[in-house]
C-alpha cells in the first residue's frame, strides 16, 4: 500500500518521500519542513498516535494526516483533537487523499510564508537600531539587508568614504545564520604591499625572513563565520589572483606551504570606487568582480537623504551627551534647516564627529554652529527658508512628543495629559514619526 500510494501521489505531483518506519521519519524532521505527513495509526515500532504527537513536538504547525481502519476512527478523531490536521478512512479513494494533501499542503505553505515574514519584520526592527534613518533610501536598504542576510551569497557594498559599510556588513553577519561566529573585518588598503599575502593567506615557520612561526592568515581566522574585506579596489593583483582561487576552490595555502587548508567563509567586500572603471583600467580583475558582487548593495551619501539629518544629529549628540556626561541643548529648527544645506564630504562619519563636538563646547547652540562652521554658518537667513513650515511643524511636534515621554520615564497616560490629546491621536503621530517609546525608555 505504501509503494503504490507513493506512485499515484508521485503522478499526481507531489514530492514524496517514503519511510517504512516512523523513527526514521522523526530523524529526518525538523521546525523548517515545508511539507506535510501522511501516516498510518496502527504501525510495527511506533504507532500513528505517537508519531504524530512526536511531530507536533517539533513543529505544532507541521499538517499531520491519518490513514485510519474503521475500527481506529474514534482514535484519530482524538488525535485531531490534540492536533492532528485530517483523517481518511480506508478503504480511500485517491483522490480524496490528493484533496486533503493539496489543503494541508496549502496551509503549511501559508505558515512557513507568514514566518519567514515575521523574521524579516525582526530583522527590520533590529536594523533601526543600527542604521539609522527613516528616508526612502534607508528604508530599502534595510529591506534588502533583511532580504539577503539569511543567504550565502557573497555582497558587495559601495558608497564613499565614511556611509557606514561595515556598519552595514555588521548587520548582514548579525542576522546571517553565522552571527555566533567570528566577523573578520580587514581594510585592505592599510595593509603593506609587502606583508599582503602573509596576511592574508598566513604563512608556516621558515618561509620567509623573519617567519619565526606558523601563522594563520585572516581568511583561515573567519573559518565559520564573515570575512569583510574592506576596500577590496586597493588589493594588488596578484593578490587579486589568489583570492579569485580562495573563492571558487574554498581552500587557502599559506606561503611556505604545498598542502591547502578547506575555508568556509561568508565573504563581504566594500569599496568606495567604480569596479568597472578599475577594471577597464586595469586595475581590478573582472572575473574577481563578477565573483564578489552577486549581490551589490550601494549607500546613499548623506547629502542625498537629507531627511536623515535631523534625526541622526540628535541622536549623535543625545549618546554623545551620556558619555561625557554633559547637557544636551537641541538646536533650533532654523539650526537643523543649515544642516541640511551642508555637503557633508564625509558623510554619516562627518556628521557624527560635528555631533560630539557640539556638545562638548560651550556658548549658546548658535554660538556653537559658528565656531564648528567656523563662521561659514549663514544664521541670518530666516528660518522660514531654512527649514519648510511643514518640517518645522514636524519637527517641533516630535520634540514635545520625545521631550514628554523623556520626563515621564515613558508613561503614555502621563504624556496624554500633559499634552492634552488622546490616545490614538498620540500613537499615529508616534509612528508617523516613528518615534518609540522602548527606545526613549
């Protein structure tokens, strides 16, 4: 019965794999199967009921259907009850097993879907916390980290000098399924020409001059976890060469050495030049390229997401105040409006390191801004140019919202009475302004 079962399911599409006992079926299940079981009650070694509470012990949601004799149907009716997703009594046509498969099928495809939703969702709430911005850019660059940290292939990061690649490559091995193991970050360009392949690849005791000792190269260190190589575009080519075999052979040979090491790695490189313009000048090999950007992903500078601005300058300057213990005296409107006029050469890093100065001198926030502008800072202008009047609104609404929930240690109630508005009013201006009340507590 069970080969010819398996024959007409197999016509009839369905994927199957067949166990002559339970046991074996139980070794080879886990919390991820994305199918359905079909079983029989009354089995040699284990029998139906058992088995079925053993899969819902690993997965409450996994569909369970049993094959019953007439005499079994009370206990597969109270198998149901425990959890069971169908029964067929036999004698059964194929066709009503084909139908309850195709339903159960259909419900499992629907939770592994809502899961994997969930994950995602996760994944975007503990990026907030990282990167740091609600602009539309920010926002699908989190997506896709969400989408691709899960996976194996190898990513490519670009964006100009201070946007925070390994801020982002942390967040991809975070949420990899490797984050307990090692993230190896190294900056290729400030590596000496000289020791570039001892560093890399390691070396054993003699190779060379002054090789005192076996060493292990950074990429035999991220064995089981990231290597992130950081501007990959400064690498000379012949160590290009070498690490185009380390990818494609995942093994590495220390110098000095004729026996290959096995290395798995989740590789993540970053660079703040054009690939293809080094490769069409000669300077970066194309087949090392399309190796290391299966899936590129490129940081918006912070001149062209000025929606962030506002944002991370507060926040910089509030963690900044904390660590030096010193008061944090929020800028004007008008104030945040200059900021965002400022081409910030240096990106996230620029406006971080003007933050924590900022709260470190004294004088009135304007006499602040002239003195890290040195006097560059155009303060005459009004503030209704500076800063559009709906922005202004914006962000003076958060500011009472934040500074509120701030006093009150987080108490919404207390907040709806100070501010005087109720309770959903203050939630859909909360996440509109996707301001939080954990993070504030």
């Amino acid at each position: 019965m069970r080969v010819s079962l398996a024959q007409w399911l197999e016509l009839s599409d369905f994927d199957v794999t067949v166990y002559a006992d339970a046991r074996d079926a139980l070794g080879d299940m886990t919390s991820d199967f994305a199918g359905v079981v079909l079983t029989d009650v009354k089995m040699p070694k284990m029998d139906g009921i058992s088995f079925t509470k053993s899969v819902l012990a690993t997965d409450g949601d996994i569909p369970v259907i049993l094959m019953t004799g007439h005499g079994d149907v009370p206990m597969a009716v109270e198998a149901m009850k425990s959890g069971a997703y169908d029964f067929v009594e036999k004698p059964f046509e194929p066709k009503d097993i084909v139908e309850s498969l195709e339903r159960a099928i259909e419900k499992r495809r629907l939770v592994i879907e809502n899961r994997q939703l969930r994950r995602q969702i996760a994944h975007r709430g503990s990026l907030d916390g990282r990167l740091i911005g609600n602009s539309k850019q920010m926002y699908a660059l989190k997506e896709e980290i969400a989408n691709i940290a899960a996976t194996e292939v190898p990513v490519l990061i670009s964006g100009e000098t201070g946007t925070g690649k390994e801020l982002v490559a942390r967040a991809i091995h975070d949420l990899s399924d490797r984050r307990d193991e090692k993230f190896v970050a190294v900056n290729c360009a400030a590596i000496p020409e000289s020791t570039a392949e001892s560093e890399l690849f390691g070396h054993e005791k003699g190779a060379f001059t002054g090789a005192a000792g076996q060493r292990i190269g950074w990429i035999e260190h991220a064995i089981k976890g990231t290597l992130f190589l950081d501007e990959i575009s400064s690498m000379p080519l012949a160590l290009q060469a070498k690490l185009l075999r380390v990818i494609e052979q995942r093994e590495v040979v220390r110098v000095g050495s004729n026996s290959p090491v096995k290395v798995d790695f989740r590789l993540i490189c970053a660079t703040n030049e054009n690939l293809t313009d080094a490769v069409s000048a000669r300077q970066f090999r194309e087949d090392l390229m399309f190796r290391i950007n299966t899936f590129e992903l490129a940081i918006t500078p912070l001149r062209d997401r000025t929606d962030d601005i506002a944002l991370l300058f507060d926040i910089f300057a509030e963690r900044a105040a904390e660590r030096f213990e010193r008061p944090y005296d929020r800028p004007a409107p008008s104030l945040i409006g200059q900021l965002k006029k400022h081409e910030w050469p240096g990106n996230v890093r620029e406006l971080k390191n003007l933050a924590e100065r900022y709260v470190l001198l004294v004088g009135s926030p304007e006499d602040r801004f002239q003195r890290l502008f040195k006097g560059g800072f155009d303060l005459a202008e009004p503030v209704a140019t500076a800063l559009a009047l709906a922005d202004q609104v914006k962000h003076f609404e958060e500011r009472l919202i934040r500074d509120a929930l701030d006093r009150h240690d987080g108490n919404v109630k207390s907040v709806m009475e100070e501010l005087d508005i109720p309770r959903r009013t203050l939630n859909e201006k909360m996440k509109k302004l996707n301001i939080r009340r954990d993070k504030i507590v």
